[in-house]
C-alpha cells in the first residue's frame, strides 16, 4: 500500500492544499459541498485511484438505502440489514480473506496431520488484496449513518454530494476521526468561515505536524532500529527502551495525525471531534480506553456495547458484551492473531479493574502510575508486532526471567547508545504526554512568543521533511 500525499508531506502541504483552500473559499457557498466532495476524491486517487470505484460504490449504495428506510415503515430494518450486509462485507472481502485463508489452511494441516491422511490436502491460495485506505473508517462512517437513518435519530440525506462530501472528506477519511453523520449535518448544510478559525486551524495543523515530525518520527528510529538489529539480538533495557519507543512513536504519531485533521476541518468550515485527551495520564486501563482513540471508543459503545445490552443485563452478560467489543475492536485494528490477543488481553484487564482494582487504583497515587508504566507498553508491543513467533521472542526479552531466554545479557549496554541518541526526543515525548504543554499554550497562545515557537516548528519540520524519509502515518495500515 504506498500513499504519499499524506498531510506530513512536502506535496501536501505546499501543493494540495493551497489550490484547495484557493478553490474551496472562491467557490460560492451553494457549490462549496460539490469542492470538497470532488477534491476529496482526488486526495484518495492520488494514492490509490483504483480504490476510487470502491469508495463511490460505498456512498451509492448507502445513500440509495438510507433514501429507502428514510420513505419507508415496512422492510426497513430487511433494508439495514442489507446495507450492514454490504459494509462489512465489504470490509471483510478486502481486511480479512486472507486471514480466513491462512486459518482453514492451518486446520487443514491440523487435519492432515491427526488423522494421517493418504493423500496431502491442497492448501487454499492467498488472495492477496490490497488493502485500500481508510476502509476501516470510512465503513465505520457509513454504517452510523444507516443505522441512524433506521433509529429516527437523521433524517435520510437528499444530497449525494452531500452524503458524499461527509463520508470522503479528506481531512479524516484515511485516519479518522471517526465522525458521526448526526454530528456534521447541521454543519453539511451551513457552515461559518472567519479569520480566527482559519487562523486556529493553522496553529492545530502545525502542532500535529510537529508531532507527528519532530517526535513521533525521530523516536520511532529507536523502534526501526531494534526491528533492523532482530530482537533475539538485544538486550533487556534495550526491549523496554524500544517498548516505550513505540509507545511515544503511536501516540504522537496518531495524535499528530488528529490535530492535523482538526486543523483542517476548521479552516473549512467544520467542527471535528477531538480524538485524545492526554491518555498517557491515566490511572487505569479503563480511564486509558476513555481518553485514548475516542471516536471509535464512542462508536463501538453506541452501536455495538449498547444495543448488547451494555451493563443493563447483570454482570455476566456485561463481561460477554465487553467480550465481544474488545474482541471486534482488536480486529478492527488488524487481521492478525496478534491484533485479537491484544484486545483479549485489554478486556481482561478492564475485567480486573471493574472487580475492585479500579476502585484502588482511583484511591492511590504512585500505584496507578507504575502500574500504567508497566502495562501500556506491553500492549503496546502485542499491538505492534504481528508475527507471534517474533513476539514471543521480544516478550522473553522484555522479561527473561520468566524464560529460557538471557536478554540482559545480551549486549548489556546497547540501550546506552540509543538514550544517548535520543534523549533528548525521550524527554520532549514525555513532556508532551502530560498536560503542561496545553496549560502553557493556552495561557500564552496571543502572545507574540507563541506565534514565533509556531513558525519556527512548522519551518523546522519542513526541514526534516525535505532532507529524511517520510514515515507515513501508523494508523494508515488500519
């Protein structure tokens, strides 16, 4: 999957962007909808044209069925249930069919082998589909608005372009946020556009550039260069230095993303949902999945957790509907074993904390942030690494003790090198994981000062953007 013309990019930022501002504010305000519907489509085709048909396809079909359970009272949840159908089948066909095929071909070995077979069982051929961006997401998108159609909470969109500038609009349709229809219909229709709002927009895109330049791409060299190096080939410190890499490298990264979709959406006119609120803060797994990714948090509680049942069935059924939200959750993310035991292992924790740990971890102060320390980059690491022979393999690192395996002894002093390298990086990512960078721009952010640090980090960035290689965002791959 390649995608260069991503917002930290030179293309985008000096290319893109200024012709679609320049087209979007001269066109009058009846026709800016049809702007922003026919450039979004040409941001998507740039990396992957092909996948155009598909995403239009998607906004067709949609739309036609929420027109039908709009002017209907009869077959109108047979209709929904052709649209959900249609998405996750989508979604399915090109996120998933080639785990389903690596599975049934796992069992069939499984077979093969246990009942001693005469004859060898063919192995069924990988499809190899490409996945195409933002799919995940825009699905998401997609099936809220249906599904609100059908609960009486929208009413049917009577404008593809409409519908169609909502569900691709650039600024979120790779990486989210994930936006809700009932949130931006108002704005579809009417939007206000001042000097102060572009201006605000322009201060949040520079600051997820920053992010996403300056911190999450420098820490996540420590992460590239321990996957170079081989994991069987580090030491302890230097797995946990890596885990704590990823770790500021994910946050940054997606979050530098977010404020850049932020930012853009309110140079247009629109009101994005925040997606972070200091996550890295928290002081329990569960305070964490409220802060972290809220968008999709938010999507899974109303339209999957809720209409489970949520916590109304007593406690059994409870721990079954955040079974399943976790469960879907980590595939949402990915279609690799490693994705499912990362979102087993978050409700299992949530299942700990929900027994009475929370309500101690609320009460204490230095428990619940060794306790966060410890645990978030193990999630983390389960998160990132897809191949469970090499994850077992950087978990024996991480804690030897519990194994075979002698990581600490390993090269002992390789971590010293990359603390020494990225120190400084280390200690910005912290710094910008707590809330004294936000309580310091806000009491300063009209002052003179703070518009100088703005231009000196957007230029400093570009910097880095002209002379090293662009990482595209992590969340792309999702």
């Amino acid at each position: 999957m390649v995608f260069s013309m991503v917002f930290s990019s030179l293309e985008f930022i000096f290319r893109f962007l200024p012709l679609f501002l320049l087209f979007y504010y001269i066109t009058p305000n009846k026709y800016k909808n049809i702007t922003l519907f026919i450039c979004s489509i040409c941001f998507y085709a740039f990396g992957e044209p092909v996948y155009v048909v598909l995403i239009l396809f998607s906004i067709l079909i949609n739309y036609g069925i929420g027109r039908k359970i709009g002017k209907i009272q009869k077959r109108r949840k047979a209709w929904l249930m052709l649209a959900l159908v249609f998405d996750i089948g989508m979604l399915g066909i090109f996120k998933y069919t080639d785990f389903l095929i690596e599975n049934m071909n796992h069992i069939l070995y499984l077979v093969e082998k246990q009942i001693f077979l005469p004859i060898s069982l063919e192995s069924i051929p990988r499809v190899d589909i490409i996945l195409p961006l933002g799919i995940s997401f825009y699905t998401f998108q997609i099936m809220s608005y249906v599904i609100d159609v059908y609960r009486g909470k929208v009413e049917a969109e009577t404008s593809f372009i409409c519908l169609g500038a909502y569900i691709s609009m650039f600024p979120q349709l790779i990486a989210g946020p994930i936006v809700t229809y009932a949130s931006v219909s108002g704005q579809l229709r009417e939007r206000n556009y001042t000097l102060h709002q572009f201006e605000s927009g322009l201060r949040y895109f520079v600051i997820g550039l920053a992010s996403k330049v300056l911190i999450a791409n420098r820490i996540g060299g420590v992460w590239h260069e321990i996957q170079t190096i081989g994991f069987e080939s580090i030491s302890t410190p230097l797995a946990w230095l890596g885990a704590f890499a990823y770790t500021f490298q994910i946050y940054f990264d997606f979050q530098g993303y977010s404020l850049m979709a932020i930012g853009l959406g309110k140079m247009i006119g629109f009101t994005l949902p925040k997606n972070f609120n200091h996550p890295y803060i928290s002081k329990s797994m569960t305070e964490f999945w409220q802060r972290w990714h809220m968008t999709l948090a938010k999507w899974f509680k109303e339209y999957v957790y809720i209409p489970l049942g949520g916590n109304r069935g007593g406690r059994w059924k409870t721990i079954r509907n955040m079974f399943i939200v976790w469960t879907l959750t980590g595939l949402w993310h990915g279609a690799n074993w490693n994705f499912i035991i990362w979102g087993i292992l978050i409700f299992l924790i949530m299942c700990m904390e929900k027994a009475g740990l929370k309500k101690y971890l609320d009460r204490s102060r230095f428990f619940p942030r060794v306790y966060m320390i410890f645990l978030i980059p193990i999630t983390w690491v389960i998160f990132a690494i897809t191949s469970l022979s090499q994850l077992q393999i950087y978990l024996g690192r991480m804690f030897p003790f519990f194994g075979m395996q002698k990581g600490a002894c390993i090269n002992p002093r390789d971590y010293v090198i990359y603390l020494w390298q990225y120190g400084i990086v280390f200690i910005l990512a912290i710094i910008g994981s707590t809330r004294l960078p936000v309580r310091w721009y806000r009491m300063n952010k009209r002052k003179m000062i703070t518009s100088i640090i703005l231009l000196g980090l957007f230029w400093f960035s570009v910097y880095f953007l002209a002379t090293a290689a662009n990482n595209p965002f992590l969340y792309f791959r999702f």
